[in-house]
C-alpha cells in the first residue's frame, strides 16, 4: 500500500509539474512580463483558466484605465491614443500577446512596462 501511494505521490508531482508554464499559482504575481503573458495565455484545461484570464484582463485594462484618466483633460499627455473606431478589449489583449510572445526579451522585464511599450509602439499619440 506504502509502494503504490509512493507511486501516486511522484506521478502527481510530475503531472502537476508537466502542466504548461500558463497559470501557476506564482504567475498572479505578476512579477514579469512572462509571468502575464502566462496568465494571458492560460490553456482551457488548466484548473486556473478563468481566473488567470480574468486577471489578465483586469491587469491590462487597469493599468490603462488609470494612465487614461491620470492624464485626461486639457493638461493631460496620454501616450496611448486610440483610433476610432478603437479596437475591443479582447482584439487589443489578443494583439499585446501576440506581440508579447514577438519579444522574447522583454519576458523579464515589468509588466507594467511591457504593456506600455505595446500601446505606445501600436497607437502612439501624434503631437
């Protein structure tokens, strides 16, 4: 009986290592760009999908909500400036992955950094 709970103990320790870098409990950190993106990117199958997704979500959209309204008004210099149409939330998240995994050498680098450099390379304001 010993053997075989020995057996099940090392098997779930590598199953539960062999599940993707996306989603783990240390990515809520979000310490690093990577540690987002694996949050962004969480696969359905991983038990903290929604959440990861959720939290990636709210993560960009606060970051950007709050640069927004920090610099609105006639004395404000946002650095993100949309087009209009704008894109959707889920188009614009989709795009910052997408670029995200383009530059592998930013994975270390701050989040919030990282997400800035996205909006300002995509939608730039003009003077």
């Amino acid at each position: 009986m010993k053997r075989k709970l020995s057996f099940f103990l090392v098997a779930l320790t590598f199953l539960l290592a062999s599940v993707a870098g996306a989603a783990q409990p240390e990515a809520f950190k979000v310490q690093t760009a990577k540690a987002l993106l694996d949050l962004c990117t969480a696969p359905p199958d991983n038990p903290l999908h929604r959440e990861a997704i959720h939290f990636c979500h709210g993560f960009l959209v606060g970051a950007l909500a709050y640069h927004m309204a920090e610099n609105a008004g006639p004395e404000g210099k946002p650095l993100v400036c949309f087009p209009d149409p704008a894109p959707t939330r889920n188009e614009a998240i989709n795009m910052f992955v997408d670029w995200l995994k383009a530059h592998p050498e930013l994975m270390n680098d701050r989040p919030v950094e990282t997400e800035f450099r996205f909006w300002i390379e995509k939608w730039p304001c003009k003077p």
